[in-house]
C-alpha cells in the first residue's frame, strides 16, 4: 500500500488551502498513491471563524476535494469543519475517493495547555475504520493521539494502518510528545501509524493565531513495532511511503497484545 503524506501550512484563506489540495492529489497521484493524508485543519487554519466557514461534507469545499480525489483516482484524507450543534463545529476529517465517501468527527477535544476546542467544537462519538486498497484504516485526529483506547479498537475492528491528522500545538516538549505518542500507539495496536501534522507556521514565515495550536511538523510513519520508517522537519514537505499490510499479521503473532487484552474487574483501593 502506497501513502502520501502532505506536510502543509494551512491558512484562513479557503481557495488558496484548496488550492494546495489539488496539487497535492495530482503529485501524489502521479506517484502511484492509494491514500494521500492531509492535516487536521487542512480546510481553515485554527484561529479563525470557524463556524463561519463550516459547511457539510457535501458542501462546496468538499465536494471540490472530492472531484479532485475520484477525478485521480486516490482516497483523500483531509481536516475540515462541519457544523455542530449551539453555534459550535464538528471538527471533522473527510474522507473522499472513487470508492470511498465518509468522515470521521474527532472524538477528544483538545482541552489541555490552556486550550479550550470544546469552546468552539462539538466532540464526535463514533469511531470510523475504512478501507483503502484492501487493508483497512483507523482515522484518529489530534488529541485523540492521546486515548489508546481509540486505536486498539480501531484494530479490533480490522484495522491495519493508523491516520493521525494533526494541527498539534507547540510548547515546551510538544514536538518530542508528537513523536513518542506516534510510537506509542503504533505498539498499542500493532498497526501501522501515519501521523500528518500542519507544518509549523513560523518555518514560512507566519505566526500562529491567538495562540491556536497550528503545527510543529514533525509528521511520521511508524511500524507496527514501534519503528519510525519516516520522520519529517518542521517546514511544509511531501513525502511517499510503502507499508506492507502483512507486517502487521507478522507483528501481532510475535506481539499479540491484542488477543492477550483481558477485562478488567472494579479496582481495589488500598487504606
């Protein structure tokens, strides 16, 4: 299976951010891509209005992204914003292709380092495995990186290969954070983990907005084992990479910590 891994800065500028997706879905088309993976916010950079720039997934911005996915024949991953409920958004991951149309709505929002998403976004409930190529795919956004619960069911559902989209927040140890998580998860699931951040602002000369989490690169390929096969920089980058599905099979007979996963009775609390 053939992933391309789309390293961008996105802004408030709707056209010029679906611009960027064009280019990318022709390049990594070009390059023989079954999956192409943009970050979390791909639409509308953190730190605008969002609820003024939500639209459903059979809107115009996605119905633009998704012409240009079947017209290439690849299966896109992009971040973008759908109307939630009480004025908020769904901070939602499109999923578009010529044989594929779903989303998945993040799960857990990020309220954490003074940040507050569920100000302005309405969480998701659902979790969301699709099928790419053959091999199945667990879609997991930002702060959701956090919650292995997340991807050990996704891989109890099927899943093989693991998408991170991401905006993560910089600070002290964040980038370092981004890429021991990735790994982490990769072990909890024994699955392949893709993980695609936003670029970090500052490498193109811009500021992040009002302290909006927008990036700090860094984005990854990690085995099912815990190898980082592919780490990129901070700046905007597009890279392509080759998993091999029967890994993950070789992986969980010399790891089976999926089938080893007992239940767990009430906890005692020591006096």
């Amino acid at each position: 299976m053939r992933i391309a891994l789309a390293q961008i800065s996105s802004t408030g500028d709707l056209g010029e951010n679906l611009r960027l997706v064009g280019e990318h879905i022709r390049r990594a088309a070009a390059d023989g891509a079954d999956l192409l993976v943009f970050p979390e916010a791909t639409m509308c950079a953190f730190g605008g209005d969002l609820p003024a720039v939500a639209e459903p997934v059979d809107g115009p911005w996605a119905s633009d992204v998704r012409a240009l996915a079947v017209e290439s024949g690849i299966t896109v991953v992009v971040g973008m914003f759908t109307p939630g409920e009480g004025g908020r958004v769904r901070n939602t991951l499109l999923v578009v292709g010529p044989d594929t149309a779903t989303h998945y709505d993040k799960i857990h929002l990020f309220d954490a380092f003074g940040y507050l998403e569920s100000d302005a976004v309405t969480p998701g409930a659902t979790p969301v495995v699709i099928t790419v190529a053959g091999t199945r795919v667990g879609l997991a956004t930002c702060y959701d990186l956090r919650f292995p619960a997340l991807f050990v069911a996704n891989a109890l559902a099927g899943a093989e290969v693991s998408v991170v989209a991401a905006s993560w927040g910089d600070g002290v140890g964040k980038a370092e954070q981004w890429a021991l998580l990735g790994r982490a998860r990769a072990l909890d699931s024994t699955t392949f983990v893709v993980a695609v951040d936003q670029a970090d602002p500052t490498s193109v000369g811009r500021e992040p907005v009002g302290g909006a989490p927008s990036g700090v690169g860094g984005s990854q390929v990690v085995s099912p084992l815990g190898e980082q096969l592919l780490v990129l920089g901070r700046g905007p980058e597009y890279a392509v990479v080759d998993v091999v599905p029967t890994a993950v099979g070789e992986a969980r007979s010399s790891l089976p910590v999926l089938r080893n996963i007992r239940p767990l009775g009430a906890t005692t609390v020591g006096t």
